[in-house]
C-alpha cells in the first residue's frame, strides 16, 4: 500500500456497489462523509494479511517483553499491577492487554 489510495464518498457504494467492491479487492478504498475520510474499505484476504502480520507483531512485542523480564528478574522486586501497567503504557503507549 502507498498511501495514494482512491477516495469516495460514502454515499457511491449505495449506487456503485459492484464496481466498488471489485476496487477494494485490489486496493484500499477511502470512504469519505461530508468530504471527511471516516472508513477504509480493504479486500477480505488484504484484510487477514493485515490481522496476522499485526497479530505476529504483538506476539513478538509480548514475548520481548517476557524475556527482558526473565532477564531482570534478579533484580526486580514484586511489582504491582499498576506499576507494570504504567511501565507498559510508558513502553507502548497503550494498556497492558487482558
């Protein structure tokens, strides 16, 4: 993907669905309403490359982040939730996952 992506507004899917969908499957279409992007419609199989290849990155963040605690466990002291949330926020600017 290039960023250069087609962009439409919402409202053609209602009259040029056919031709719309056979577009996304080959690239990413922007979807606009009142002349704002508000969606991206992707191809079902660009779809699942995208979830896997963000889910094998996640996979491998968590188990970084596992071994640099192993790696530190000597040295750590019993941390509490919170703290190993805040530190995880601070690392990934994002909550721990459940």
């Amino acid at each position: 993907m290039n960023g250069l992506h087609p962009v439409i507004p919402i409202s053609d899917l209602r009259y040029k669905t056919k031709d719309i969908m056979s577009q996304a499957q080959q690239e990413p279409i922007v979807l606009t309403q009142r002349g704002r992007a508000t969606a991206v419609l992707i191809g079902f199989d660009a779809y699942n490359k995208m979830a896997r290849r963000l889910q094998a990155l996640e996979d491998e963040r968590d188990e970084a982040i596992m071994k640099l605690a192993w790696a530190r466990k000597d040295k750590m002291e019993f941390v509490g939730i919170e703290a190993l949330d805040k530190l995880y926020r601070e690392k990934f600017g994002e909550p721990l996952p459940e």
